[in-house]
C-alpha cells in the first residue's frame, strides 16, 4: 500500500493506492497512518499519468522506496507546520494551465479510448457571485476529471451559464439596467471566480443560454415540439403577479406570494404555450429503473409522475326538488370499491361547473372562498399537514351506486388540473376526506373491513383494502359485500361501463408543462399570429435564432401583455411562408428551456449547422457523473429527460436517457470553524501576515471567545 498526497487547487487531498486502483480522500483518514512502507510525495496535478507502478511526470519519475521514508517523513513534519503559499502556487499553476490549455478536449479525439463525461449543473450567474455551495459539488467533479484523465481517458469536464430568467429582469426593471449588460458582468465575475479556484475545466466549449447562436437551437427544438403536436396553445389557471407582470410557476410561489419581491399572487386563466410533457409519461416512469441515480430522486419523479388506475365515475347533480338535472359530475377515483362509501362530492374552486352548482344563497360566500383559494400555490393547496378548508355549494347530487343524495362541497384541496377537478369523499377511507368530514359534520361510512384489524372507533380513516361491507343496493343492481377489495373495484368498473355510469381510466398527477412566460429577458417563441384569422404559424428554420430585440423599458404593461408587446416594429411582421401580415408571439420561453438541453451543447459548442454532431454525440453520450442539487428532482430533470425523448425519437440523440448517473452533493449546514495561528513561540500572528509563510502552529477557537472589532475577528483577550 502506498499513499501518496498531491497539491489539489482548493486544498490537499490524499490519493490511496492499492492494488492498481486509486481512492481519493479530502482529508487523511485516520486509519492511514505513516509506517515504514507509506510515504507522501507533493507531485503537480496538471501533467503525470499512472502506469506500471510509477508515477510520470513531464520531467521525472516518481517512485515509492522504502530507503525514502526517513528523509520524507522529516520533510513532511516541516511542510505541515507551514501555511500553504497559495497566493504564489495557485497563480502560477493556473497561468500556466490557461497558457497551454492543459484541459481543453479537442475537437477531435481519439475514439479508441474510452470517454469519460462529467458535468456539474451550471450556475444561474448572480450578481453576488459564487456562494460555498458552488465550489462544494464542483470539487467532486474535478477530483473525478483528473483521475480519469490520470487513468488515460478522453474527459469532457465544461462549464457554462444559465444566464435567462426573472431576477436579471427584476435587476433591469429596479436599476434600469438592460439584463444583458449585467448578466455579462455576473458571467465575467463567475468565470473570473471558478478560475481562481483552479478547476480543471475545459473553457473553449463555455455557453451561455442566452447568447443567440445558443438559443437558435432552443427555438429549433420548439419547432420540432410544435411539428409534432406537443406544443400547443390552452386557456389554464396561471400564478399571475400583477406586480411583477408575469406568469410564476408553482416553485416561485410562497404561501400566496411571489419567491422574488414578496408579491401578491393569484390564480387566472390566461391563453398560454403548453408542452405536452404527459404524453411522455409512462416512458418517464418506466426508464427510471434502468438509471443509476439515488433512489430517493427517483421516488420523487415517480410520485411527481403519479401513475395510478382507477375509474371515471358520473354523480348526477340534483335540484331543489331531488329530481336529476341534466348536469352530471365525473370523478376520477383509485377506490372504484369504496363508491358506496361516498357521502359528499368535493369540486375545485376553478372548476368549469361550478356556476351552475351554486345556490343563491350560497353564491357570495362560494365567490369570496374562490377569490381566497386563487392566491395560494397548487402545492399549498395540497399540502397534507395544512387544515382543509371549503364551502358547501347549496347542491346536491346522486350517489350512482345507492341513490342517496348528497352534499356537493367547493374545497381547495382539490385541483382542478389534476384528474376531473372532482372528486368522490370517502372519508372513511381517505384520510384528507376524514380530516375534511369530521371538521364540517358530513357523515362517514364504513364500507371496507381490514382482514386483520378492527376499525371501529380507530378515530382515523383506513386507508386500505379488506372485506367489503355496506355496499349493497337493489335499486342499482350493484353488490359487492364480501367482496375483496381489488375484487371489488373490478366489478364496480364493470357494472359502471355496462351501465354507462363510468369507464375504468388511468391516470397521471403530471401536468403538461406551462411553458409560457410574460417576461423579456428570454428566449423568443419563434412563430406568429396572421392577422386576419389568428392561425399560428411557424417561423422557417432557415430564418432562426430569432433575436431578442433591444428594449429600454422592460417594466410590466399592466395589462397582461408581456413587455415584448413595446417592441411594436419587431412585433408586426409577415407569415414567411403566405407573406400574410401577422404578429409575432411576444411571450418568451422559460428559463428552463436552455438549461433542458445544454449537456448536449457542450459536446459540439460551436456548430452552427445542426445542434449536435451525430458522431460527436454518439461518442459523448450519455454523460456518466452528473452533479447537482436534489432540489431540481422534478423540473429540470425531469424536463430534461422528456426533451431528450423527444430528441431520441427525431433521431438528434443515440440514447434514451441523457444522464447515467445522478449524484446529489448535499447542503452545507453552515457550521462555523475559527482557526488561530501561533508562531513557535506562542504569540499569535495575524492570518494575512508575512510570517505564516514560516513555521506555524494552529489552534481552534471556541465560537465564544471570538469577537468582532471594527470588521476584523479577534480573540478575546
């Protein structure tokens, strides 16, 4: 065994060797201690490969020898003592890897050996630069680019910028600032930061989402999308910020108000791009098996996915007299065996029936809870721990199974993008009816017995299936006493499809993607409106990137309109392919597009002919370590997955999946360490002061004896 430690841009780090294969360490550990047959050796990282045993370097060979040790561990003990000289080391190494491109992958490589691609998640670039999370995910991957490199692999390790988005565009409209002009200053800043840092990546194929040779190719995989129909135009519910004159999606809602500015938000149907993301699902769900990803990733995409079976049931809307009406209610429901068990309806606020719903008496309090529920986030609205709230509407319908009517509810719990935006309560068998049920005084019913457990007077819902019980009635036909519950659900789903009071149906907690964005700085939506019919029209291909027209007001319009509407000249166009006069889409893409894609890019950053080249990709793909944030579990992962399905079925890409493996870095929990410094006689030296660079000794100060004086950290004396 041998352990060898080497300089490392950010910090030493310990490199174990054991037969033929290299474990890397960020501190010693403590079970490698120094004995006769260990010894350490300061070896630069920028040019030594490993082979047959000996370390090679540009100009020496470095060997292991037991007749080194003493004199090695001798200068061991006075090098720990000394500060690390970075300020002379660093600068110098990095001139140097700059000067003669020490990572740069060229454009053509060497097929034969074997690839290695390892990608970080490329940083939005704020104004107030990198903060310690950045450095503590990208440390990992450069540690993993050298050792490959090391191992004689051909690594592709890039860095570029997700430079589109809303807080540059706040910045604009606070400052008067245009976004492109700051965003080119926080890029300079971050790449002037991730330098300093030493990390060996490649900065020829750097990019950014917001330069036009970049997002010709975002635009182009819109048109494809549209070419296939999963592009399409739908009035939805939106989270609308008048303040901020945009639309926000779900995560940039917090408890009713905007994440950025701390906004009013509410919920409006507005005509909107929708990426038809569901009609991807099961092969989202299904391929996740095959991805060496953490478990606990791939658990929240199935759950975001949310693929269950079930039934569409129809309930009957009752008038004052209990007579039916010519309105009926579908619900969507995974417990087709508990129909007997409903006592109420639950609708959304948003639900397109709801007018006809309301009592007179009722009409005012249902209005004022709709205006309520329009201001809270779908994830507010769901969220389990949160006490339900709702409204009874002032109808009633019919329980299709035993005919008993019963009281229709207006509750925010409910979606109305989800399923039917209805729902049949069960709450003696959901524990979100029970909670709901219980609260309002609606009656609960038992119509399932667990087959080892007795539930009577549990105080809670059970939630699983059992023996059916209550579940009878000569007036409908339908009997499924006795009945096990799977059992039972068949027969209800067969009896509703032959009585055509249902069907059985799948379905998906997915939603398609909203896609548009009421904002200017992003990428435009390249197709137009003809004027004398309103038909959408797709902008030639030959004829993109369409650019982002300069605009020196980017404050909202009031109106809805997004602020593009102020480029009039650039708005009013002509049809390419009719020469009709139209006008030009002035919503622009998510900041998500850019970033859907970009791992790609990297490969090929300089094409201007087709977005990858196919043997290029065939070569690069899939990326093999990807690092990043657990937190974009659902968007951009998710959303990347489905463009990259997109792209596989068209033919641009080899592989079904772009990320083979899925690393999550973790969160600094911000713990505070001070270190003091002590000359050999036991005085202490200021950290910035000449004489580290001699012999030191370090020493720990307790979070409580330091103090703060005039912006400096002190000890007490």
């Amino acid at each position: 065994m041998q352990t060898l430690v080497f300089n490392h841009p950010n910090s030493f780090h310990y490199l174990l060797f054991i037969n033929k294969s290299f474990h890397i360490f960020t501190q010693k550990p403590q079970s490698l201690k120094p004995t006769k047959k260990s010894c350490y050796f300061s070896i630069r990282v920028c040019d030594y490969s490993f082979k047959g045993g000996v370390f090679r370097t540009q100009k020496s060979r470095v060997k292991c020898s037991v007749s080194e040790v003493e004199e090695q561990k001798e200068k061991q003990q006075k090098v720990a003592k000394r500060a690390y000289p970075f300020h002379n080391i660093e600068p110098k190494w990095q001139s140097y890897w700059e000067k003669n491109q020490t990572f740069r992958t060229p454009d053509e490589v060497d097929t034969s050996k074997p690839k290695f691609y390892v990608l970080d998640m490329f940083p939005y670039p704020s104004g107030a630069g990198l903060h310690v999370g950045h450095p503590l995910g990208y440390t990992a991957t450069d540690i993993l680019a050298r050792l490959k490199r090391m191992q004689g692999y051909n690594v592709l390790h890039p860095m570029g910028w997700d430079a589109f988005g809303l807080p540059a565009e706040q910045y604009a409209i606070e400052t008067g600032t245009h976004p492109k002009i700051t965003t080119l200053r926080n890029i300079n800043r971050f790449r002037s930061q991730l330098k300093s840092l030493g990390f060996s990546y490649d900065w020829d194929r750097e990019i950014s989402t917001t330069e036009p040779q970049y997002y010709k190719w975002t635009q182009w995989i819109f048109l494809q999308l549209l070419k296939r129909g999963l592009a399409y135009q739908a009035e939805v519910p939106v989270n609308w910020c008048p303040a901020l004159g945009t639309v926000l999606a779900n995560e940039e809602v917090v408890d009713g108000v905007s994440e950025r500015g701390g906004h009013s938000v509410i919920r409006k149907p507005m005509r909107q791009w929708m990426l038809k993301i569901t009609a991807y699902a099961d092969r989202l769900l299904e391929d996740l098996d095959d991805l060496d990803w953490p478990e606990s990733v791939k658990e929240m995409q199935r759950n975001w996915i949310g693929r269950s079976e079930g039934a569409e049931l129809e309930f009957c809307v009752l008038n004052s007299d209990g007579k039916e009406r010519d309105i009926k209610i579908t619900v969507y429901t995974t417990r087709p065996d508990t129909v007997f068990g409903a006592t109420y309806l639950v609708v959304a606020p948003e639900h397109s029936l709801l007018p006809s719903l309301m009592s007179l008496s009722q009409r005012e309090s249902v209005e004022e809870y709709k205006d309520l529920a329009s201001r809270k986030s779908d994830l507010e609205r769901t969220e389990l721990q949160k006490e339900k709230t709702g409204i009874f509407s002032g109808c009633y319908a019919k329980n299709l199974a035993n005919g008993e009517a019963i009281p229709i509810w207006v509750a925010d719990y409910v979606l109305g993008s989800y399923g039917t935006g209805a729902i049949m309560a069960v709450p003696a068998h959901d524990t979100r009816d029970y909670e709901f049920a219980t609260k309002y005084d609606i009656p609960i019913r038992w119509v399932v017995k667990p087959d080892d457990d007795d539930f009577s007077d549990s105080g809670k819902a059970y939630e699983g299936g059992g023996s059916i019980l209550n579940s009878s009635s000569s007036t409908s036909g339908l009997d499924i006493n006795g009945l096990e519950s799977k059992v039972a659900a068949s027969k209800v789903i067969e009896w509703a499809d032959t009585t055509g009071n249902g069907k059985k149906k799948v379905n998906y907690k997915l939603r398609d993607w909203l896609f548009a964005r009421q904002r200017y700085w992003g990428s435009p939506i390249p197709v137009v409106f003809l004027q004398d019919s309103g038909e959408t029209a797709p902008i030639l291909e030959t004829d993109l990137p369409l650019a982002l027209p300069e605009l020196d007001d980017f404050t909202p319009t009031g109106t809805g309109e997004p602020p593009l509407a102020k480029a009039v000249s650039w708005v009013k166009t002509t049809d390419p392919s009719s020469g009709k006069p139209a006008m030009r889409e002035t919503s622009t893409m998510p900041q998500w597009a850019g970033s859907c894609w970009y791992y790609l890019r990297y490969m090929d950053p300089k094409n201007s002919k087709e977005l990858v080249d196919k043997t290029k990709e065939k070569y690069w793909s899939p990326v093999d370590i990807y690092v990043g944030g657990a937190e974009h579990a659902v968007l951009h992962l998710l959303y990347s997955r489905f463009w990259h399905k997109v792209l596989y079925d068209i033919g641009v890409v080899s592989t079904k999946e772009p990320f083979k493996c899925v690393i999550n870095q973790g969160i600094i929990l911000g713990e505070v360490q001070y270190t003091a410094f002590k000359n050999p006689d036991g005085n202490y030296v200021s950290a910035d002061s000449d004489d580290l660079s001699g012999e030191i000794i370090q020493e720990i100060i307790p979070e409580e004896k330091v103090i703060k004086s005039e912006g400096f950290l002190c000890t007490e004396r």
